[in-house]
C-alpha cells in the first residue's frame, strides 16, 4: 500500500477508535451545499461526516476489529462518528433525509454490532439521552415515594381526628 493510502487507512482507524459507531451512507446526488448543511448539522449533534474511499475503509473498518464488511461498501460512502448519542446523530440524519431525500442510511455499527437501517431509524425514534434518564430516575423513586405515603398514612389519620375534635370541641 501507498504511503498517502497508509496515511489515510490510519486517519479512519483513528476516527473508528474514538468513536462508539459509526454510521454508513450513500450520498449520491446530494449538492455540495446540501452537504455542508449536513455537517453543520451534525456538529451541533457531537457528530462529523466524512467521505471515504471504500477499499482503505473496509481495511481500516477490519483492523479497527469490526465484522468483514464485504459487499456492503459500495458506490459513494460517506461514514458518519461521534463520541456523543448515536440516537440524537441517527434523529439528525432522519430528519435531513425527509428534507432532502439524500443521504440514505444504509447500516452502521455500534459497540461493534452491526445495526440495519430500520434499526438505525427506530433509535431515531428514541427521545434524547436526558428524558431515557429522567424517566427512569421517575420509575425507580416511585415505589419509595409510594412506600413513603403508606407509612404516612396512619399518622395523617390521626391528626385528622385529633383536628376534627378539636374543632368539633370549639
């Protein structure tokens, strides 16, 4: 392999070892300004789009350790990482596809499993990281909160009865 072509294999390893996924796409027919759209886009995500060549991606993808890519690399590819939630960069990637109807999504991997492109789409469905969060942190105080007005109760009561004689007293 070329000296420059060793330059660019280590670059995309690089990025694969940064990130925790990495997303494949075939941006045929997007426009230039389309694409820079995109990018800005997916920054504000935690995210970067870059244009591969897929000969030096399949070698970079194999030392990187992920599964032999094979046929999947075809065509025009352009490989999306980040080090943030993948779900708020596939959500990013949606919605700009609706727009724009390019790029198409067409796997990606994530702690080194493969994900298909309806698997991609459904973790854009997902509401972002901070409501998964608070919404559990709901589920796990509510039994305590519960627990917490069962043994309140009886105590309640009796103020209740105390109040009512007294006032019935007055």
């Amino acid at each position: 392999m070329r000296p420059e072509k060793k330059f660019i294999s280590a670059e995309y390893l690089g990025r694969l070892n940064q990130s925790p996924f990495f997303i494949v796409t075939d941006y045929t027919g997007l426009k230039v300004q389309h694409f820079n759209e995109l990018r800005k886009r997916l920054r504000k995500s935690g995210a970067e789009i870059h244009v591969v060549k897929n000969t030096i991606f399949k070698i970079a993808a194999g030392e990187a350790g992920v599964a032999d890519l094979g046929a999947a690399l075809a065509g025009q590819t352009a490989v999306v990482t980040g080090a943030k939630d993948v779900s708020a960069v596939a959500k990013v990637l949606k919605t700009f596809s609706a727009e724009f109807e390019r790029p198409k999504v067409r796997f990606g991997f994530l702690d080194n499993q493969r994900l298909d492109a309806a698997s991609l789409s459904a973790l854009a469905d997902l509401p972002p990281l901070e409501v998964l969060r608070a919404t559990l942190l709901g589920v796990l105080q509510a039994p305590s909160g519960k627990l917490v007005r069962v043994l309140n109760e009886p105590a309640s009561s009796l103020a209740r009865v105390l109040n009512a004689k007294a006032s019935k007293e007055a």
